[in-house]
C-alpha cells in the first residue's frame, strides 16, 4: 500500500527522535540499556508527546530531536505502566501536531501508515492494513484490552505513529511482531484521549483502581504459568519466588493461564497480600507476596 507523498511529508513533521539517558543502576538499565533512542508523536501544539515507556522509565535526560530545528531537552510527565504509553512535554510552542482519531470504529483492512524515527532528522514511513483488533497479552504482565496490529511494520525506533490514510493518529507504535509476517502492535490512541487530563495532571490514570505487580516474566503451558524470569528485587523475588518456578495456583485457585492470572491479580492493589503456589522440583511450594507497585519500584531513584 502506497500512501500519497504529501500526506506522508506531513506526517514526518509530527513524530520527533527520542535519546534517553538512565542511571546504570536503574533497574531496567540490564535489560534495556543506559541509553536508548525511541520516537515520539506530537499531540500538542505546546509540546505533548506521546511515546512508550520503554524509552523513556527511569530517564535521567530525555532530548527530543525535531525534523526541523535544534534538540530540546524533555520531561517525563506520565508513565502508563497498564497501556505502555509515556508522556514527554518540552517548552515549545506552535509544534505541528497529530490529530487523534477514535478507534471504536476502526475495522480490519483499514489502510494505515506507519511513521517513526531512526535518527535525530531520520525519518521513515512503512504502509500496511489493520489485520488485528482485539486482546493483546504479553510475558511482563501485559495485557492490552485493545490493540491494533497491522502489516505496517514499525519502520524506526518504537513511539512512533500509525495513522490512517486521513493522517490521523490512530495509535503509537509498541513492538514489532515479527513473528507474525512482520506486522506490528500499536496502542490505541484512545488509551491517551480518554484519560488525557488524568495524565497530565496526576502523571498517571487515578480514576481506576492501581494494580499489584508480581515483577516476574511469565510464559503460558499447558500445566500451569512458568517463571521464565523475576525482576531483581522485585515482589516476587523478594518473597523467594523463582526462574524455573511453575505458578499453579494464586489466592488457592487454580491458574488455568497466563490471562487468568494477570485478571487475578489486577483484583489486587499495591501493598496486598498475596498467595502463589508454585511447583519446583516436583514440591509445591507456596509463598506470600506482598503486591508490588510497578510505577514506584520503577520510577527515578
């Protein structure tokens, strides 16, 4: 799918270059690195930009690079732990930003273009149709109600746009699914409009209950949920929790799968108890964990 030049030429000019600085001993810092470069799309005139929160969690310096016009120094204002979005504000005025489209009545087979950014001035545009619509889980206690997935691949660094053929923004760009004939997931837009004032004020969503967080990686078997990995010092871990554990019960009820154990815990907040049974080594072993808070354990310390 070709997209006009000139909707495309607009759409650059919406999505910045993110590089991003975090502390070495931050605690994605392992994982992700202590340097990162992402994309960003500008909401605002007066300098909003949507992005991910893999790029920028933990950030000790967010710089934003703009197709036209010098780097600018950022801060995070909100970080979505539940939907993976990020909000950066630089003070800038009159920036060109994106229109956001409502998603309720987006349909598979919609034409999309995919934006982001590979560089300071380095952009690039993918093309592709909506494939998907639906749930989205993922091994770090993910669960999207909502994604979009489309055969646009993400063509730069993830936080990038995908628009409709009207350059309307219809999500940011998370992941590349490559396993999936290279299509890749984007986040409602919708998960930022809705909750936008929230964001912007509180730096995260107060109007719905906060989620315990177990800090562990999970992939679904047949027999149970496996500990493919738990976040050093996290709940999980701290409570005795570990790598090779198969969770096979939480709150004396049978875990059936991944999703199910993520419903169960979000029933929880912050600061609860909770009761795992794991088998390890042919044992049931069973432990209290208190429910972590994701956004706390994770923020700039």
């Amino acid at each position: 799918m070709d997209a006009p030049v000139s909707l495309v030429k607009r759409l650059l000019e919406t999505v910045v270059s993110l590089h991003t600085t975090v502390p070495r001993d931050h605690p994605t810092a392992a994982i992700l690195g202590d340097e990162r470069m992402g994309s960003g799309v500008v909401v605002d005139e007066a300098g909003l930009i949507l992005t991910v929160n893999y790029v920028v969690m933990g950030a000790q310096t967010v710089q934003v690079s703009f197709l036209k016009g010098r780097r600018q120094r950022a801060e995070v204002i909100a970080l979505g732990f539940e939907t993976g979005l990020a909000l950066v504000r630089v003070k800038r005025q009159g920036l060109r930003a994106a229109a956001l489209a409502p998603t309720e009545s987006l349909d598979r087979g919609t034409a999309v273009v995919a934006v982001g950014a590979t560089g300071a001035q380095e952009r690039r545009a993918a093309g592709g149709y909506v494939t998907y619509l639906g749930e989205f889980e993922a091994y770090w206690e993910y669960l999207l109600d909502r994604g979009i997935v489309s055969s646009a691949s993400n063509p730069g660094n993830g936080g990038g746009g995908l628009f409709d053929m009207g350059g309307r923004l219809l999500g940011v760009l998370y992941i590349n699914l490559n396993e999936i004939a290279r299509n890749s997931l984007a986040i409602p837009v919708d998960a930022y409009r809705v909750h936008e004032d929230e964001l912007v004020r509180y730096g995260r969503v107060v109007s719905r209950p906060r989620r315990a967080w177990l800090g562990v990686f999970a992939h679904a078997l047949e027999e149970g949920v496996l500990v493919a990995g738990v976040v050093p010092g996290g709940p999980g871990e701290r409570a005795g929790i570990r790598e090779g554990d198969l969770i096979v019960s939480f709150d004396a009820e049978e875990v059936s799968s991944r999703r199910d154990l993520y419903v169960r815990l979000w029933r929880h907040e912050p600061g609860e108890r909770l009761h795992i049974e794991v088998m390890r080594d042919k044992k049931v072993c069973r432990f209290e964990v208190t429910g972590g808070d994701r956004a706390e354990f994770f923020k700039h310390r």
